[in-house]
C-alpha cells in the first residue's frame, strides 16, 4: 500500500423526501441544541440559591488533579482508539494509525446524539477509500455492545461494599458472561432468514427483531471469541479509567470518602441511564443520577453537583472540543491513505 494525501470529497447528505417525491422539512439542525441550552438554563435558574453557595476554589487550588482526571479520560480514549482499529483490521481495513486516531475523536464532535449515534459521522472518512457503510455500522454496533455490557459490569461494583449485594454482582457477572457467549455463538446468519419469513410473528417485533439480525450479521466478524474478549477488555479498562477521575475529583472534597469501587460503580451507573434515556450524550439524566448517588454517600448537594460537572467536564465536553479539532484538522489536510 503506497500513502499519500489525496483530498476527500464529502458530499451534502441527500434530503429525505415523502412518498409524493415533495421534500420532507426537516427541523433545523439547532433546536435540540438549543433545547438543551433551555433545560440547562432551567436547571441553574431552580438551583440558583445552591450555586451561590458553591466554591470554585477547591477545584482550582486542585489543578494537578484536575490534569489527572483529564488523562485519564486520554487513556480512555486511546484504549478505545485501539479498539476501533483493531475491529477495522477484523473487517478488512487495516488503516494507519495516524488517521484511524483522527477519524475516531472527530466522532467525538457528534456525541451529543442519542445513543451516541452521530458518531457514524466517521463513515464519511472511510467511505471514499471503500470501507462500506456496514462494516463501519459493524463496528460501531461491536463498540456500543461492549459499552453496553461494560456498564453492567462496573455498575454492579457500585455495591460491592454490601455483603448482601454479593448474589448480585455474581448475577451481572454471570450476564455479562451468558451476553459475550450469546455474541460469539448464536448462529445469527441463520436465524435471521427464518424470523424474516414468519409472518406470524407481528411486524411490531419483526421489523426491530430482524433490524438487531442483521447488525448482529454484518457484525460477525467481531464476535468471534478472541476478539470479543479483547473489545471487552479494552472497554473495561477504559471506562474504568474514567470512573478512577470520578474518585479524583471526590477526594478534592474531603465531605465524604468514596472508595475506588464506589466512585467507578457511580460512575457506570449514571453513564448506563444516561445512554439508556437516550438523550443527548446522556445530558441531564447522567448528572442527575450522579449527583444523587454522590449525596447519597455523604456529600452535601450542591458539593456533589460540583463533582459532577467537573467530571463531566473532564469527560463528555473534553471529548466534545477533542471532537471539533480533529474536525478542523481533517478538513484542512487530508490523511487518508490512497493505495
């Protein structure tokens, strides 16, 4: 393979038009941004007497564990980055590094999407070199598995300093398990025809059951046993990476103590909801279950609150404005290896 630059073109998204051929309006691209300002300006306006009380001081006196909050959240993202190339490889597509890394945090620049879904944006970088829109959408969908079953995982730690919680935290373990076998094994190639053709299962169930089939299938290449394992892993350390921030940033605050389990199993639980309600990149649903469990371990509301946004500041939007440089970069010089 002989590399060198060569500009991508990247055309308009078409525009979805109804069954007359008249185009279908589309709500412009700012309202759920601005929806979010919205509930984010409500938010501050119903907590106003809380946030006079909160200090910045702590926080900025603490700038050294701030820094080390924020690498850790590069640690995720580079174990993640891995991941990702590793899936492309499996698939056919083995890329350089360099443009693989690009590629990847400009998803980053589309977080704010529910389910992460935006993200896909990256296909627009591989499509004109010939990786296929489904074998990008299979590994978004391997990536977003291995979260999905990760969050389980560390959510469950959140109850590890409870005896009584033993049997489950066994059970997720078990799950998490049963769910990466279930990937590698079932035999998806087959069972997609036979629910497709029986029409005696309602096309309420059909339609979304044959959906799932058919990543599953286009995804089989990634859920072979040796590769499942290492996605799994590589997903594990990286979240986990992000959950020891969260134990950073709680320790600058000496109101209460929260032990690393702890502080990671918070840290799935609320980014679990969060990408379950399906709301923007998690937005109000995330913090909102974070700061709760925080006031529920001995911190003070609005000390809790403050942790909150300094980890999401040091995870979600760091990864945001990571997002939108990488953008700038491969929209200015093109790195795309041309063989």
């Amino acid at each position: 393979m002989i590399c060198r630059k060569s500009k991508i073109q990247v055309t308009d998204p078409p525009i979805a038009v109804g069954a007359r051929g008249r185009p279908v309006p589309q709500l412009p691209r700012f309202i759920p941004y601005a929806a979010i300002l919205v509930f984010g300006a409500g938010c501050v306006v119903s907590l106003r007497h809380d946030l006079t009380l909160l200090s910045l001081e702590p926080l900025l006196r603490a700038w050294d564990v701030v820094l080390l909050a924020t690498s850790l959240s590069l640690l995720n993202y580079l174990l993640r980055i891995l991941r990702w190339r590793s899936y492309l490889r499996a698939l056919g597509h083995p890329l350089p590094h360099r443009f693989v890394v690009f590629t990847y945090l400009a998803g980053f620049a589309y977080t704010l999407s529910p389910g992460k879904v935006g993200e896909m944006v990256r296909a627009r970088y591989y499509l004109p070199l010939g990786v296929k829109l489904s074998d990008v959408a299979g590994a978004f969908f391997a990536e977003r598995l291995m979260d999905l079953i990760v969050m389980v995982v560390l959510a469950a730690l959140l109850f590890t300093a409870e005896a009584r919680y033993t049997h489950a935290i066994v059970v997720a373990a078990a799950l998490a398990a049963l769910a990466l076998a279930v990937a590698a094994f079932a035999p998806w190639t087959a069972l997609l025809p036979r629910v497709r053709n029986h029409e005696w299962i309602p096309a309420i169930l059909r339609t979304p059951t044959v959906a799932l089939l058919s990543a599953l299938d286009s995804t089989r290449p990634l859920l072979r046993p040796g590769i499942l394992a290492w996605g799994f892993a590589a997903g594990l350390a990286a979240w986990g990476f992000e959950g020891l921030g969260l134990r950073l940033l709680g320790g600058i605050y000496p109101a209460a103590h929260l032990d690393v389990s702890t502080a990671v199993g918070i840290y799935g639980v609320a980014v679990l909801v969060g990408g379950l309600s399906l709301l923007p990149g998690g937005l109000g649903s995330t913090e909102a279950v974070m700061t709760a469990l925080l006031a529920g371990h001995g911190y003070p509301l609005g000390t809790a609150l403050l942790v909150t946004l300094a980890c999401r500041l040091v995870t979600l939007w760091f990864a945001v404005c990571l997002g939108w440089m990488a953008v700038a970069i491969l929209g200015r010089q093109s790195m795309a290896p041309v063989t």
